[in-house]
C-alpha cells in the first residue's frame, strides 16, 4: 500500500485504523447533465437471453405473447430506458426478415457468431411490443457483416414507415398497424473484430457506415446512429480504428461506439477493483480521437459516445455447451460482490463523463453476463443489479466535478489508484442530489467528509450500502439475497459538514435532500 496520497497535506491518515478521505465538490463547478440513456442495457439472441429470458410462452408467468412478467417486473424496476437489439456478434449473420411473419412459417438457421441453431421464433416486432411493456426504448442494431444497404433500407422503412410502401405495409399485414418508430440505429456490431462474420477493415467499414448511415437518414432524417469504434481498447487497430472510420462517416454517425469487458482472472481484488481506471482512460482516448477529426474537418458537430457494450465477464468462459442446439446456457456468469464493486466503480466512471458519454449499455440484461436470471421457476438479481438500479434510480441530473482527497495504491497493472471512487449528481428539480461512492480497501473502513455549505439545510435522506465480508458472495435462486443493500444509519449532514464512515469493500449511495 502507498502511504503516499499526493500532495503532504493529504497523505495518508491512519487514525485507530480507518483511512479517511474528502469529497470536493462545488455545484457550480459541472461536468455536465446525465442523459438517461447511459442506463441502457442489452438483449441479444445468445444463450437464454431472448428465450428462457424475456420470452418463455408456458411459463407461469408468461402473458398471452409469451413474455415473462416477472422479468418486466424486475426491468422495470431498473428502469432502463434503452434496449441494444438483436446483438451483438449475432447481428452480423442476421436476416431480419427470417423473424417476422407467421411463426409457422419462420425458418430455422445455422447461427454461425455463437454455434447455435436458432429459431426465429421471436424476432422485432416480438421485441418492439416486449419493448413497450417493459418501458423502454428499442436501439436496433443492423446487419453490416453480411447486410447490404437495401436490407438496412427495407428494415427501417418496415419498422419507421407509416404505410403505404411494400415493407411497412407488409408490417401492417403482420399486426403491427403503428411503425415502431425506432430512433437510434446501431451501424453494425464490432465490426474490426476478426471474430466478426464479414470482418472490416476501417476504410471498409467507414465507407459502407458512411453510406449505408446516408441512405437510412433519407427513409427517416430524424433518426441517430451509432457508428462502431472498436471492440475494447485492447485492440491492436485500437486509435487507428476510430480515427479512419470517423473521417469516413462523420457526417452520418451522432454517436461513436465503445465496448469493454472487465476479467479478474488471476483472483486479484486490488487489481481487479482498479479496472475502471481503465475504462477512463479508453473514454479520454475516443474523446480525443472524436476531437481531432473534428477539427480536421472543420465540422460544428461533436461526436457523442455509445458505450454499449460494458460490464465484468470472465466467470463462465469455457463452460461447455451443446453446440448446434437452441438457446443452450451461455455466458452465464454469476456475479458476487467484487464485480458489483467493480460495477458500481465504472458507473461512476460513465457519470464522470457525462458531458461526452450520452449513452451506455450494460452488457447483457437477462440470463447472458446480467444482472437478472431466470429458471422455469422464477426470476432475481444478481449483485450487479443494485449498483445499476441505484445509478439508474438515483443518478438523474447534473454530474457534478467531484475530486477526493484520499490515500491511493498500486496493484499489478495500475499505479496510484484511488482507494476511494466517488461522483456527487446534482438534481435540482426534485432539490436532492446523490453521492454514489466506491470504498476499495477490502481490508478498511474509510472516514469520508465533505464541505456541503453549499447545501445549507439539506440532511442526508438516506445512505445505501452493498457490502459483506466474502468478495466471493453470490446471489442464487435458493439465497437470493445473500447479497443485497441494507442501511448506513451513521451518515450526517451537520453544519454544512457532510461526515459518514464507507465500510471496507462497500458499495455507497448517499442521498441528501432539502
Ligand atoms: O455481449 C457479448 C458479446 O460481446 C457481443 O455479442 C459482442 O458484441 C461482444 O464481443
């Protein structure tokens, strides 16, 4: 551990054993305003996500079209405001057309991105009404592996048309007498993956983005697109990548993608709750990247980010399956403590860029890599579901520039990690503002103060916590709240002078109103 936290002033305090650490915060110094869509999350045709997930006709509590209700329940809990659709890797092979229409008459097929066989039976108009039920939004993907610019044409004119042309007619005859009215576009999937069906090279992809992103904002001007950087910042065309395809297509795109998953393979907590540091600097990096063709260009338009595709992942790699058959378990992880910490560190990490990052998916939402699972029995929250729920119930507003005074340590991959992550959101409509906050010392509670005169007569309304003794704690279908918030009752807001204690390994959300 460095004893060393910047500058003397603020060198580590060891007081009876209790680091302490101060937010700094001035609500006139903002970041920016939080656009909700950051609390998206994702559903692609993998594993049990669609079926055994958000579809299961037969299942106890299955509506008349098939749609588990106690999942809606729980998304709408989450209050998501987005849904990716329909992948992800899947998306590059997908014909749209093969999930629609009579379902007697769909077609099974060879699903090549996750060696299954998929049949069809839910397909986007299933997904637009599942949609509508759980209160959110429908981000569709396009197929640019294999797709051609018409297929990308006949599917927003099938989905955004009114009437009146062979495919939204062909809607209407379907039972869908309202277009769905999608509004954000993603321009195919990862597509400087070589893992990718119909891999691109930059100047490949940016030419067909460019044009196909020109041809669907003739069908329909108002719609956003989100054109692909690259798969993670691990990448070896990473920098390249967004550099080539945005000077491709920078007129037609309004977001630029990015897309990270966090390991911990080697069982190392310090290293692995540092990971955010990470997924800062990859947004700093597309930021400048995003900045520099916009200036070459000599454009008025500022690029936005899509991080849309985030989360840990690593638990379930390599667990067999049987390959060619529908819908097997696939990418199951179950999440314990550590990776809610993680999670609630990279939510955090989105909000403080808020000014830039406008929208996110948490990778996946149900069954695959979530934070909700399913059996033929039931539906519940894993533990990344609580950090996720609170941001999205909480951090509405104003990001507030929030720096922390506090002892930091070096682990394996990083150097001078702040043991404490913390992000103050403002929301003045409804007078209350939320500090979401990380303690990562697994060994020590922290003392944390902050001088909130700015915010005379506002009390703290409640602080949450997800906490616990074992890193390696898990919610199941049997315990299902073995790891689950509880109330921090000691936090105060006195004077001016916030004060509370973070106990070791917590995950905090801290709520002041006036
Ligand atoms: O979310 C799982 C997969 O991860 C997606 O299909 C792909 O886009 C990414 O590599």
């Amino acid at each position: 551990m460095k004893e060393d936290g910047g500058s003397a002033e603020f060198r580590r305090k060891m007081n009876g054993g209790v680091m302490k650490a101060e937010i700094i915060v001035d609500k006139n110094y903002i970041i920016g305003d939080v656009d909700r869509k950051i609390y998206g999350s994702f559903i692609e045709h993998l594993g049990r996500a669609v079926y055994e997930g958000i579809y299961q006709p037969g299942q106890k509590t299955a509506d008349e079209q098939g749609f588990r209700q106690d999942v809606i329940d729980l998304i709408r809990e989450l209050k998501v405001p987005i849904v990716r659709y329909p992948g992800g890797n899947f998306v590059s092979n997908y014909h749209w057309e093969d999930g629609i229409g009579p379902r007697e008459l769909r077609k099974k097929r060879m699903e090549i991105a996750w060696n299954v066989v998929e049949t069809n039976e839910f397909g986007l108009d299933e997904f637009a009404s599942w949609a509508k039920k759980a209160d959110t939004e429908v981000m569709m993907a396009v197929n640019l592996g294999t797709g051609t610019i018409s297929d990308a044409l006949n599917l927003i004119d099938y989905c955004n048309i009114e009437k009146g042309t062979y495919y939204s007619d062909l809607r209407i005859k379907n039972g869908y007498k309202e277009p769905h009215n999608i509004r954000t576009w993603c321009l195919g999937n990862e597509m400087d993956g070589p893992w990718q069906t119909g891999h691109k090279t930059a100047y490949e992809y940016g030419r067909l983005a460019s044009e196909v992103g020109r041809a669907m904002k003739a069908v329909d001007p108002e719609i956003k697109l989100v054109a692909c950087g690259s798969s993670s910042s691990s990448m070896p065309t990473f920098a390249s990548w967004e550099a080539e395809v945005l000077d491709l297509c920078y007129d037609e795109a309004d977001f630029l993608s990015l897309h990270q998953y966090y390991r911990n393979d080697d069982n190392d907590a310090a290293d692995f709750l540092a990971r955010n540091m990470e997924m800062d600097a990859f947004i700093a990096s597309v930021v400048s990247i995003c900045d520099y063709v916009k200036a070459k260009k000599r454009s008025k338009k500022t690029m936005m980010l899509s991080f849309d595709e985030w989360n840990v992942w690593y638990h379930s790699n390599g667990i067999p399956f049987d390959r060619w058959s529908e819908h097997p378990h696939q990418l199951e992880d179950i999440y314990n403590l550590e990776d809610a910490l993680l999670v609630g560190s990279l939510l955090i990490t989105l909000l403080k860029h808020a000014d830039r990052v406008k929208m996110a998916c948490l990778a996946q939402l149900v069954n695959v890599i979530a934070p909700i699972m399913t059996s033929d029995t039931g539906a519940w929250r894993q533990t990344i579901f609580y950090p996720f729920l609170h941001a999205s119930l909480y951090g509405n507003g104003t990001v507030l520039n929030t720096l922390s005074r506090v002892p930091v340590y070096d682990s394996k991959n990083f150097t001078d990690v702040p043991y404490l992550d913390a992000v103050m959101v403002l929301n003045e409509e409804q007078e209350e503002a939320v500090i979401f906050a990380v303690n990562k010392n697994t060994e020590e509670a922290m003392e944390i103060s902050a001088d909130l005169r700015q915010f005379a007569g506002w009390k703290v309304a409640e602080h949450i916590e997800l906490t616990g003794d074992d890193l390696k704690a898990v919610n199941t279908e049997a315990d299902p709240f073995r790891v689950c918030p509880e109330l921090n009752l000691n936090t105060k807001l006195e004077d001016g002078k916030l004060t509370g204690l973070l106990k070791k390994q917590s995950w905090n959300v801290i709520r002041l109103k006036k």
